[in-house]
C-alpha cells in the first residue's frame, strides 16, 4: 500500500513539476515575444514617423502647386463647362452620334461605349484642370457599370469656342 501511495505522490510530483517546467518555458517564450514585439514596434513608429515626415513634405509640395480653380467652376463659364461635359456623357451613353459631332471640333469617328446610363451603378464627375490662356479645360467621368467590377474613365478635354464649350477629345480608359 505504501509503494502505490508513493508512486502517486511520484506521478503527481512529476505531473506538478511538468506543468511548473512548461509554465517557465511559456514565460520566456512570450518574454522574448513581447521584447520582439516593443523592438517592432520602436521599430515600426520610427518608420511611421520618417513616412508622416515624407507626406508633409509631399503635401507642402503639393499643395504649392495645387490651384484652387473654384472661382472658374462657379463662373457661368464654369457651369457651362460642367454642362456640357454632362450632355456629352449622356449622348455618349446612349450612342447619339448627332449630338457627339456636333460637340467635336474636329470632326473624327465616333466610338461607342457599349453600356447604357441605367446600366451604370456608379458614375462621378471630377474636374481636372482650366487653363485660361487657351480657354480649355479638362474632366473625367468615373464610371462603372454593373456587369463590371472595375471602373472605366471617360476622359473629355473642351475648349471654349465663340462662347461655347467644344469637345477637343474624348477618350476611354479601362
């Protein structure tokens, strides 16, 4: 009876000093985790703070050479533009090659786009530029279509001619 009580105690000594063993060798591993994790992250936030120093000198960059073209867009110039792109767009979509030549000003093929505007799930509009020296300014629209999982960009370039907007291009991009 004695030898099985001690082979008990033995097991249950071995069993407590596996689990004691296994506890410390845990410690230590996430010891060294957590000193590799705070060397990754001293690491990481220098990285972060190199990369936030190399946006505000991009920024400051460009925001010298944005320019702020809001007193165009608001003009009547402005909105005709902004019109025009827009009638342009919709007889683009629904393949009115009428009213397509009689916006260009130079007269070239016509190309269609091969969806409609209902088949259009999301569309928009962004100005990109004016330069008034040669009264042009340029769009594009941002499409995609439902079929599709990508974005198609249709790129228009008008020049204003005895007072009306005239496509000088178009072109689509996938």
């Amino acid at each position: 009876m004695k030898s099985k009580k001690m082979n008990v105690v033995c097991i249950m000594l071995a069993v407590l000093l596996i689990v004691v063993s296994g506890l410390y060798i845990n410690e230590k591993l996430t010891d060294s985790k957590s000193e590799e994790a705070v060397s990754t992250n001293v690491t990481n936030q220098e990285n972060k703070e190199d990369s936030a120093t190399e946006s505000e000198e991009e920024t400051t960059t460009t925001n010298q050479e944005k320019v702020d073209y809001s007193d165009f867009l608001n003009s009547e110039q402005g909105w005709a533009f902004k019109s025009k792109c827009f009638e342009f767009l919709k007889s683009y979509l629904a393949g009115d090659e009428a009213y397509i030549k009689s916006s260009l000003v130079k007269q070239e093929d016509i190309y269609a786009y091969g969806h409609t505007f209902d088949q259009l799930q999301y569309m928009e509009f962004r100005f990109i530029n004016y330069d008034e020296a040669t009264k042009t300014a340029n769009a594009d629209y941002i499409l995609e279509p439902e079929s599709e999982d990508s974005f198609d960009y249709l790129d228009l370039t008008l020049q204003l001619i005895d007072g009306e907007w005239k496509v000088l291009s178009y072109g689509l991009e996938k």
